[in-house]
C-alpha cells in the first residue's frame, strides 16, 4: 500500500492514474451509451436543405430494413450539442426505438450553408433543423411507415430545439396538403412555450397543425426564460418585474390552457394527463385548407429550471410516458423492452462515468506537463527559483490585503449583469468611475513626483514618493483603458464575420474588464506597499527571458495536444467524450480551432493577469490554493447563490433579466476553478506564470469555443 501510494505522488504515477480514470471511465460510458453493446450508436452527417446535419445514430440490435421501427429525433438548445441529450437517447433506443440525437445547424458539428446576416442569426437553426432532419429520416429504410406512406417519427427537442420541434410539425403539415402523407407522427417540446415559434405562425395555427397527433410539452415551473404570464394577465406587481427569472404556472396561463383545450377564463388545466383536444381548422390566407381534428395533448410542469431539464430522471421519466402513449400499438414487435417502465433509467450512468473519464482527463494535464518539462528543450520553461511577493505584517497592512481580497473577489461578479450584457446604464457607471480614478491618478503621479523631489535628503521618503508617482502613474493608464473599454464597449467583441459566437463574444469581454480590475488592485498595491517592503517585479513570476516564454508555449501546445488527441481517440473507440451536464470538453472541427484562434489572444490577457494576481495574494499562503479558487470563482458562486436562491425561496430571482447569462455560469465556474488549480501548480513547476497562461487559455479557449453555436457564415 505504501509503494501505491509513494508511486501515485510521482508525475509517472498520477498521469497513470489518470490515464485509468479516462479509460475506466470511457469504457463504461460506452457501456451505458450502448444498453451494453445492445445498441450500435454512430456519428452520422448528411446534407439537408439548409447545410450539413450532424447526429449520433442509436440503432438498437436488429432493427434495419428488415424490421422497420418508429424513429424519434431529439435536439438541444441554443448552445447546446447533440450529446446534451443523452437521457432520451440512451433510454429511448434501449426501448427498442431507432434514435437520432442531433446537431443543430451552426451547433456541435452541423452547418449553416448560405450566408447569415448578423441581423438574422437567430432565425436560422431553429426554425428549420428538426423539419429537415425529419425529411432525412423519413426517406430512410429503417423508419416504420403506415399503408398511406404516414411515418411514424417522433420530434423532440429542448429550449430552441423545442421551438425547431413545434415548427417542425407545422411544416410537416402544410408539406403533407400537398404530398398527401405525414413525415412526422408525435411531438413533444421540453422547455419551449409558443413565444418564438409565434414568429412563423400563431399559436393557434401551430395548434392547428398539430391535427390528430399527440402532442406534448414539458413546462418547468422554475424555467429561466419561458411560459410566462401574457400582459393582460399579470398582476400589477408582476408588471413591475422586469425580466423572466421567476416561478411560472404554464397550465393557469392562457397559453397554457388554450395548449390543452381551454377556454382562456377557464380554471387552470390539468396536467399530467392526456386530454383530446380540437386542433382548430388549419388556415392559409384566411382559408381554411384543413378542417379541424381530435388529437391528444398534455402538459408536465416538473420544479425544475431550464437547464435542469437536460440532466433530470423527472423529465426523462415524463418523456418516456410520453412515447409509450403516443407509440402505443405501432411499435415493433421485436421492441422487446418498449415497456420497461419510466422509472427504469441507466442514462444517468453513463454521465457519471463521462465524469470519472473528465476527472482523469483535468487530471493528467499537470503531471503530463511535469515530465514535458524534463525534455532538454522544454527546460527553459522552468525559472530560477524566487521568492514570494511580501506578506502583510501590521494589523492596518492585512486588514487591507482581505478587504482587497475581497475585492477582487466580488467585484467581477456584481459586475457580471452590467459586463455580459454591456447595459448602458451600468456603463455610463463604471465609465464616470474610470473617469474619476484616473483623474486621482493623474493627481496622486504629480503629488508623488513633486513631494520625491523635495525629500532628495531623506532617501526612503523620497523612494515612497516616486513609487507613488510611478504606480499613480501606471494606475492612471490602466484607468484610461478601462474608461475606453467602457465607452467603447459596443465596438469591442462584437458578433460578426471575425467574433462569431454571442456568447463567446460575453464572457470575452467580462473576462477583459476583470483583468483590468486585477491589473488595477496589483499595481497598486505593489508600488503603494509591497514595492517599499522589498518585493521585486521578478518576483511575480513575469519572466521577460524569451526562451522561457517559447519553450512554455511549446510545452503547453503539447501537453493541449496530446490531451485532445486521448479525447478523439477515446470517442473513436468508446463512443464518448468528457462531461457532465453542461461542462464538457469535446471534440472538435476546423471551424472550431480557426474560431479559438481568433479568440485565444484575448482570452490570455486574461489567464495571464489573474496567473499573476492568484499567485501573488496566495502563494505562501495557508490554504493558498482554496484562497486561489475563492478568488477566481467566489463572487460568481455567491452571484448564482443568491440569484437562484432567491428565486426557489420567493418566485423571483435576485437579477430577474438575467436568464441566459446565469445559465453560462454553470460551466464557467468550472473553467476557472480549474484554471486557478493551474496556475498555482504550474507555477509551482516553473516559477513563472507563462506556462500557467498559455495552459488555461488553449485549453479553455477551445473548450468554451466547441460547447456554444458557432456562426461560421455569418456575413
């Protein structure tokens, strides 16, 4: 036991421990991803009417030409890929029903075609990706189909994907008054009302097409962004509310109950059950084309927040429910297991072994690095020792050091609503701010040169003053920055044909404001307390040696490349990747790598600044690398705390327009508490931050850049 464990403390032995976390992990993974080998799943692409579609293929052993079966496509949401819906997936095709989880346009590994005007971004993926995947799957062999040539596919998706879903059949509707036949069977929406699907059709035309299908929704009470009240039935107080961060009631709403068959002064509907509903007569320029049907609805309100949905034994439960009604009598009879009951779940195990595999992956970066830099061409990475930045010593000297700790904890995140969404309020704040510190600077640098001047006798004092002057100095230009940063911030990071991911672009800026911050809080207390107790610039870790920043960046091009290089071949044979619930680390395309190249730079001002800052405050430290997590993700952590909490305890979130921006947080705070566990072992490794820097940004950068859309034709 003791040689296990002395062994496991050397890098040889915690990379092999790693490396048997990833495969242990991605081979049970893939056990679970395939029902135990019961299940081929395969990454499909094939042209569509718009671009090129991308999915996993879940074909359940035996189904094919010979033994046709009903086929159900399920989608994600904005941001999201193919593999967020593993649930439905894994537990649909272990029923026996032919599953297609798919890409998106311009998400995962799917693609837009034709150009995009960045005015119209947003009305390209969802409104067409579920429809045309339905006709690619439609005209393949293994799809059942009735005498009549009516298939009987299944649409499903989450959030956008809901919306792509509820167009989806409306398309199939208006295509099947000329064909003569159905493409798609059932549907059911998870996380999606009728707000944005509006903009084709109006709810009851939507309602309409659904005809004599079966149809579903899964409103959630807590949902960020959907099935909300209309205006004429808010209260009052809920009028003042601005934003949508806030408990809702689908079923009492007039949307809701209208979903359902209601009349909009009915009493709330009922939910959990399945309810014959009138579809209403389909019309075309005021026309009706089809008369009205009786089909099936119904609506499951779990308490559950967006997100939530995608990571939920509740949900998949009611989507189980849900196809066993609506498939009920058509299915195969060689659908063995089509009713296991919705209980029976194994999804979940395949994301916990997703996460042991992540777990070994973020392990083996740090003693892979570790025999990297025992290479005699690496070695110049590593720096002469040095000593670590001056610690407060009087009672005055730490009370500012944890209010400055404090600080820079929080700042960023009361900031993060007034930076994500550059608000030009919030704005027209932080710019009067800026204004206001640099005119302080500009005083505090001619004070400080001034009075260093007239103490050229008394040596220390005058050294005080000219390091006040120098850091006033300094200080009045990083203000400067930010004073342009803020008046400019509509001209920086902006979507378009070089910046193409939204919210890529969002955390890009956040991210260079609070290195700004931290350049702000370092500077000054270096040339104002730090400087005058003895602390030199080398000992920041800030090597200006240029073979030591070449020979980081090679050694943190490897070490990146070798750990992707597991993961593509961990998906080639497993199946699988790195994951769970919305932080992953996933393969990627050329589009991808070109779109984190573009970003890298500035993502690295960023992992630079906060190397330096986390190792200056806590390097030395009791606790240092705890102290170093709290001020990387401390205030963000608080922020969703307090944000959700709220909401949970009183109906209303702390920051109620706030729904997509809380929502990224969920795999951010991840990326930065990792990050700051790099940068203090790398900085341990090397004495220096570059490597630390170069590090965090390659592999961060790829990993917020492949798990968000990408808008590669945007024009």
């Amino acid at each position: 036991m003791r040689t296990v464990t002395s062994f496991l403390k050397k890098p040889q032995g915690l990379l092999v421990l790693s490396l048997v976390l990833v495969i242990f992990g991605s081979l049970f993974a893939g056990m679970f991803n395939t029902s135990f080998y019961s299940v081929k799943v395969k990454e499909i692409k094939f042209q569509a009417d718009h671009g090129t579609l991308s999915g996993l293929l879940y074909m359940p052993k035996g189904a094919g030409a010979d033994d046709k079966r009903p086929v159900i496509i399920t989608t994600h949401g904005y941001l999201n890929t193919k593999e967020m819906q593993d649930a439905p997936a894994i537990e649909m095709s272990r029923r026996g029903y032919i599953v297609l989880a798919l890409d998106m346009y311009d998400h995962g590994d799917s693609r837009w075609s034709a150009p995009i005007p960045v005015k119209d971004m947003f009305g390209t993926f969802w409104i067409y990706s579920q429809f045309d995947a339905a006709k690619y799957i439609y005209d393949q062999d293994f799809t059942k189909k009735d005498d009549k040539g009516n298939a009987y596919v299944a649409v499903s998706g989450h959030s956008m994907g809901g919306f792509s879903t509820l167009l989806s059949m409306y398309m199939d509707e208006m295509t099947a008054l000329q064909t003569g036949h159905r493409m798609i069977y059932t549907g059911i929406s998870v996380g999606a009302d009728y707000s944005y699907a509006a903009a084709v059709a109006p709810q009851d035309q939507l309602q309409a097409a659904f005809g004599s299908r079966t149809v579903g929704m899964i409103a959630g009470k807590y949902d960020e962004f959907f099935f909300n009240k209309s205006d004429e039935e808010k209260t009052a107080a809920e009028k003042e509310i601005k934003g949508t961060v806030m408990r809702k009631d689908f079923a009492a709403t007039i949307s809701g109950k209208a979903f359902l068959g209601l009349a909009a002064d009915a009493p709330r509907a009922e939910t959990d059950k399945f309810t014959e509903v009138q579809s209403g007569d389909l019309m075309v320029d005021g026309k009706v084309v089809r008369p009205s049907q009786t089909g099936e609805h119904i609506m499951f309100t779990p308490n559950q927040t967006h997100p939530w949905n995608h990571f939920s034994p509740t949900t998949t439960g009611h989507l189980i429910d849900f196809y066993a009604h609506a498939f009920n009598g058509v299915t195969s009879p060689n659908q063995t297991n089509v009713n296991l009951g919705s209980g029976n779940q194994i999804w979940w195990a395949k994301e916990a072994f997703n996460f042991v595999a992540l777990i070994g992956f973020f392990l083996m970066i740090v003693p892979l690095i570790t025999l990297l830099l025992r290479l005699p061409l690496l070695r110049k990475a590593v720096s002469n020792e040095i000593a670590t930045v001056s610690a407060a010593v009087s009672g005055k000297q730490k009370t500012i050091y944890w209010l400055a700790i404090a600080f820079s904890t929080l700042i960023p995140a009361i900031l993060f609503p007034t930076l994500m969404d550059k608000s030009a309020d919030g704005l027209n704040v932080l710019r009067i701010i800026a204004l206001i510190l640099l005119i302080a600077s500009v005083l505090g640098a001619v004070i400080g040169f001034v009075l260093a001047g007239s103490k050229k006798n008394d040596y220390a004092a005058s050294r005080r003053m000219k390091n006040m002057g120098v850091g006033s100095v300094l200080l009045a230009i990083v203000s400067l920055v930010m004073w342009i940063v803020f008046n400019y911030a509509n001209k920086i990071v902006v979507t378009g044909t070089y910046f193409n991911e939204p919210t890529t672009n969002q955390i890009v800026y956040w991210a260079l404001v609070s290195a700004l911050i931290m350049i702000l809080v370092t500077f000054a207390f270096h040339y104002f307390s730090k400087k005058d107790a003895g602390t030199r610039f080398s000992d920041y870790g800030i090597s200006l040696n240029i073979g030591t920043i070449i020979a980081s960046l090679v050694t943190a091009v490897l070490a990146i490349v070798i750990g992707y290089a597991l993961l593509f071949a961990v998906q080639a044979i497993f199946g699988t990747d790195f994951r769970i619930w919305t932080f992953a680390v996933r393969t990627f395309e050329q589009a991808h790598f070109v779109t984190a190249l573009r970003y890298a730079p500035l993502f690295l001002i960023y992992y630079f600044v906060s190397a330096v800052a986390l190792n200056a405050n806590t390097r030395g430290k009791r606790g240092g690398m705890f102290l170093a997590i709290v001020l990387n993700v401390g205030g963000l952590v608080l922020w969703m705390l307090a944000q959700y909490g709220k909401d949970f305890m009183t109906g209303v979130a702390l920051y109620p327009t706030q729904a997509l921006n809380g929502i990224l947080l969920f795999a951010l705070v991840p990326c930065l508490i990792i990050a700051a566990v790099y940068a203090r072992k790398l900085f341990e490794k090397t004495n220096n931050v570059w490597l630390a820097a170069f590090v965090n940004t390659l592999l961060f950068t790829m990993v917020t850049v492949a798990n968000t859309v990408l808008f590669w034709n945007l024009v």
